[in-house]
C-alpha cells in the first residue's frame, strides 16, 4: 500500500507539473500570436496605402486616402516602439514620429467624415502650419532639450500618471503632452461621429440592417481604440497594445466586409440620402415625367453642352426648385445631379476620343461641357476605370 501511495504521489505531481508547465507554454504561445499580430498591423496598412498610390483611378480622394494610411502606419509604428520597446534605440523612434501620431487623428477623421457623413474633405491652413510647426519642435529635440539630456532617460516616452514623468525637463514634457493631445483629438472626433450616426443602427430595411449594424459597430470599436490609446497614454502602456490589435481588427474587418461586399461603403450614402428625403419634397409632382422631360433636354436638346448647368438651371426650365429635381435624382436613379449631367459628357467624350483620333483631349473636355481638363479625367478615370487617352489608345489598337 506505501508503495501504491508513493507511487499515486509521484503520478499526481508529475500530472500537475505538466498541467502548470502546459499552462505556461499556451500563455506564451499566446503572448507570440497577440505580439505578432500587433506588428501586422503597420504592414498591413502600408500595404492599403500603396493600393491606393497605384490605382488606375487617379482620383483624388486616393491620393487622400493613401497618406491617410500612411500616416496612419507611422502612428501605429510610433505606439508600438513605445509600449514594446522591441528594438534597440527605440525611444528615438518613438520621439520623432510623434508629429505622425499627431496628425494620424486628423486623417482618420476627416475619412471617416468624408465616408460617413458625405463631407467634402478640407483641411483648414492652419493645419498644415501647425503640423510642421510640431514637427519642427520634434526634430530639433537635441537642441530644445538638451544634447546631454537627450538620452533614454529623458526622451523615453511614458504614461503621464509614471512617478518619472513629474521629474522630466520642460521639453520633454511638452513633447509628451503633444503625444496625448493627439489621442484627445481622435476622441472627440469620433464620439462626435458615433453621436452623428446613431441612425445606422436605427436602419429597418432588412437587406440593409445587417449591413448598417455592421458598419456602426465598426465604428464604435474605432471610438473604443481611441479611448483605450488615451488611457494607454495616461495609466499603462498595456492599454495602448490593446488599441493597436483593435485597430487591426477594424481595418482588417472593413477590408474584407468591402471585398465581401463592394457595395459595402453605399451603406453610407444610402443613409444620408433616406435621411435627407424622410420627408418628401416631391408629393403630387409626376416624378417619371420630369425624369423623362430631363432626359429629352440632355439627349434632343443636348443640354449638358452648357458648361455652367446647374441644379438650379435645369429645376427652373422644368418648372420645379432645385431640392425637388435632386431628390428625384437621388430617389429614383440614385445618382446626384453632376453625375447625371456627366455622365452624358463622358459618353459622348467616349465618341469623339474614338472617332476623332486628332482631336486633342483638352478640346474635347471642354467641347462637351467640362470648364477643365483636370476635372474632364477625374471624373472619366471614375467612370470608366482609365484615362482618356488610355481609352482612345485602347480602343484606336483594335
């Protein structure tokens, strides 16, 4: 029986050794996927900015968009060197890219406007100046704060409730306040934006709910990100890992709910116009038949010839005001009006690229109604996916 018992004892300590030892290498096979998964994130996003950068589409809400990630990459990298310290001289990473951490906030809100609400997107003067301003305080660290002082202890990012924080130089606190000031931005930004679209959740058309629901989830977890990043700057840099693997897991939803779905992003749109519209401006007008009268005056009367038509324009030779005439536009073909008045444009620029090979391309934008060759391939590369003179030279081989 002694001999049993020894035995049992030794069996059960060797069983709880291997459960504790088990229990160890899940934690750390844990912690190498969670670490892994947070230096995706960057390489992800500077791969979606180089999408944007070679699109065919030389649109520039691309251009937009592809420093938007970028800044957007550099931010991610400057949390990441801070709160993992994952190589040598880290903190001289962290230090100079705090400008992109700064202005990260203002890209990622200003898509998210843009996406969101329809916004046009505009930065105000005094961005720039204030961006490079910052920029300049940053780079010159060695000669604000001290080329002596410039060393890990000093210029080594913290959170701001650290006991070594009180102790540091004026210049390094400020940079660390420059730092957090950009998390109080993102913040705001995006509690407003989430107030802004309670209407998504609110979205009853059942082949859209899901859709809606989905999208304003995604947000809510971007507002989170912001505010965990906040307190990863405040109390502990374990929070602000936590913002980085959320931020992977929202741009990594948004990219493959678009791939899933194209039509992902019309969510959007679709809401702001059935919001725009709730109460509408078009009882007892015969909708078809302005919708018909409309389409007689741009393919009889050729009217989208005219380079200033407007709204106003073509509402008042219909004898309707102008916020009838577009939400008949919107309602019913689900197109603004420039979008409807262009589209005859390109298809008759289409034409005259083809059957008048000589005819230079400036000439034919403004021959069909556009006042600038700019505009004329902005919105034919929107529309057709190329070009105009990758158009006329494709189309010219066959």
């Amino acid at each position: 029986m002694y001999i049993i018992y020894i035995v049992h004892e030794e069996l059960t300590d060797r069983y709880e050794w291997f459960i504790i030892e088990s229990g160890k290498l899940t934690m750390e096979i844990l912690s190498l996927i969670y670490k892994q998964y947070i230096y995706f994130g960057p390489i992800f996003v500077f791969v979606l900015a180089l999408a944007k950068l070679v699109s065919k589409q030389r649109l520039r809400i691309n251009y937009f968009y592809s420093l938007s990630y970028l800044f957007m990459g550099l931010g991610m990298l400057q949390v990441i060197s801070y709160s993992m310290k994952p190589f040598p001289g880290y903190w001289y990473v962290s230090h100079l890219l705090v400008p992109f951490t700064f202005g990260t906030p203002l890209f990622l809100y200003l898509r998210f406007r843009f996406l969101i609400q329809g916004v046009t997107i505009r930065v105000h003067p005094a961005i720039p100046v204030i961006f490079s301003f910052i920029t300049l305080f940053i780079v010159s660290g060695p000669i604000f704060g001290g080329v002596m002082n410039f060393s890990r202890n000093y210029a080594e990012l913290r959170p701001l409730f650290d006991q070594s924080f009180i102790n540091l130089p004026a210049y390094y606190k400020s940079v660390h306040l420059i730092n957090f000031s950009g998390k109080v931005i993102l913040c705001a930004g995006l509690l407003t934006l989430l107030i802004k679209t309670m209407y998504l959740w609110q979205e009853i058309e059942k082949e859209r709910s899901m859709q809606a629901h989905i999208a304003y989830i995604f947000t809510i977890m971007m507002f989170l990100t912001a505010v965990l990043g906040l307190a990863g700057d405040v109390v502990n840099f374990e929070f602000s890992k936590a913002a980085i693997a959320m931020v992977n897991t929202v741009t990594l939803g948004v990219f493959l709910a678009s791939q899933y779905d194209p039509e992902y992003y019309a969510i959007f749109k679709h809401m702001r116009q059935k919001k725009k519209y709730a109460v509408s401006k078009v009882r007892g007008i015969d909708v078809m038949s302005v919708i018909e009268q409309l389409t007689g005056l741009m393919n009889e009367d050729r009217l989208y010839l005219e380079e200033k038509l407007s709204l106003n324009d073509a509402a008042a030779i219909l004898d309707i005001n102008h916020q009838q005439l577009s939400e008949i536009l919107n309602k019913e073909l689900g197109k603004s009006f420039s979008s409807f008045v262009n589209d005859f444009r390109i298809s008759d620029a289409k034409k005259m690229l083809v059957d008048e090979p000589e005819l230079p391309v400036i000439r034919i934008a403004m021959t069909v109604g556009f006042n600038s060759v700019r505009t004329f391939n902005r919105v034919f590369a929107g529309s057709t996916g190329v070009t105009p003179v990758e158009y006329r030279n494709r189309h010219l081989k066959k």
